[in-house]
C-alpha cells in the first residue's frame, strides 16, 4: 500500500500544518512552493502576502498574540530571492 502525498497544507485558523502540526508554511510546504513558483518568485510572493493578509484576520478573531513583524517573518522572510 502506498502512501497519499502529503500536500502540508494550512488548517485554518490555526496556521498549524495539517500534516505535521507545526506552524504552516512548514519547510516541506516552502519547498513545495518554491518548486511551484520557481520561476515567477513575484508571484509566489503576491500568493504568499494574501495568505499573511488571510492569517493576520483570523488570528486577531481568535485573539492570538502572533506579532505582524513575526507574520510577515513567517510568511514572507523565507521566499525572498537570496543575495
């Protein structure tokens, strides 16, 4: 028998990966993200800020304390072309 591809996908409103539980995008996600993007790095930028834009919402409804900096770090910061 095998094993159903893991997407890692978010669950929302949690942010957390579906598939590993830590907070998405989890680095199998970046990966995959990358790959899919991989050669349109603004688009995958567009995607990723309307995501951060989706999360920040609906963690202010759930009251979190996730700062916009660490939002913008954990969404953005790692897509941005290095060097």
């Amino acid at each position: 028998m095998s094993r159903r591809r893991q997407e890692h996908l978010p669950s929302r409103p949690t942010w957390r990966c579906q598939d590993c539980g830590i907070a998405w995008p989890c680095s199998p996600a970046k990966l995959r993200l990358l790959g899919e993007y991989r050669n349109d790095r603004a688009a995958l930028t567009i995607y990723l800020a309307v995501l951060q834009a989706e999360a920040a919402e609906q963690f202010a409804e759930l009251k979190s304390d996730v700062s916009p900096a660490r939002l913008r770090d954990r969404f953005l910061g790692w897509a941005s072309p290095r060097g």
